[in-house]
C-alpha cells in the first residue's frame, strides 16, 4: 500500500510541476529524483510520454518560443543541451531560431545601443553584449559592423 501511495504522490507531483510549464524528461527526472526511485520515475515518465503529457520535443518548442527575440540560437542549443533534450530535436529547433537570429539581434542591439560604435572599445561592448545573447559570430560582426543585407 505505501508503495502504490508513494506512486500516486509522485505521479501528482510530476503532473503539478507540467501544468506550470513544459519539461524535459531530463528535468523532470531529476525534479523527481529526491521524492521516488529511479524505476519508479522512470516508469512515470515513460508513462506520461506515452499519453503525451511529456514531450521533448514540446518543450523545445516552447523554449525557443519563450527565448525568440531576446536571445541568440546558440543560447537556445545551450539551454537545450543543459536540459537534457536530445541533439536531433536541438537541432531543429536552432534550425528554426536561426532564421530570426538576425531581426533579433538587430532589435536586441538598437535597445541597448541605438548608435553605431565611436571607437574600438565601443565595438567591442557592442561585440560581448551580442554575443553574450548567443547570438552567432556572423550575425555580431553584420549588425554591429552596419553590414546591410
């Protein structure tokens, strides 16, 4: 008995922390991790993929969506691989953010900068903010260097 309460505590706990927000599996794992044991989260988990309310996949999409626009793709990968999301859904998912890397970058540098830099330790500012956004090299140097395209 105490065994089928401590699983329906732990399936009511791992159902509470994704009705905030999407998980990775990796995350909710080890959420999960001090209130059961290994076997018993595991077959939580396969169980929830299996009715869907767990999804990889979803939760890429969502960090991606929730990190558009203020943040670079490399950002996103690294985030990503931190969570424990597997590298084919990574993939896609930078894939995709990679197209407005350079909007929002450019959006990103105006709020913060709005002039192009005076001098080379200006540029270089500029340079690490961007970067530390995880934006890519390439998209640094055209918004920061005023290349058009």
């Amino acid at each position: 008995m105490a065994k089928s309460n401590r699983a329906l505590g732990l399936r009511e706990r791992a159902l509470n922390l994704l009705a905030r927000r999407e998980h990775s599996r990796a995350e909710l794992a080890r959420k999960l991790a001090p209130h059961g044991e290994a076997d018993e989260i595991a077959a939580l988990l396969d169980d929830l993929e299996q009715r869907k309310q767990l999804s990889d996949a979803r939760y890429a999409e969502s960090l991606a969506h929730a990190r558009a626009g203020k943040y670079g793709s490399r950002r996103l990968a690294h985030e990503l691989r931190e969570k424990g999301v597997g590298e084919g859904l990574i993939a896609d998912a930078v894939a995709e953010a990679r197209e407005g890397d350079l909007a929002a970058a450019r959006v990103a540098w105006a709020k913060k900068f709005g002039a192009p830099p005076s001098d080379a330790n200006e540029q270089a500012r500029q340079y690490r903010f961007l970067l530390g956004r995880g934006f890519p090299n390439e998209v640094v140097r055209r918004v920061v260097g005023g290349d058009e395209d």
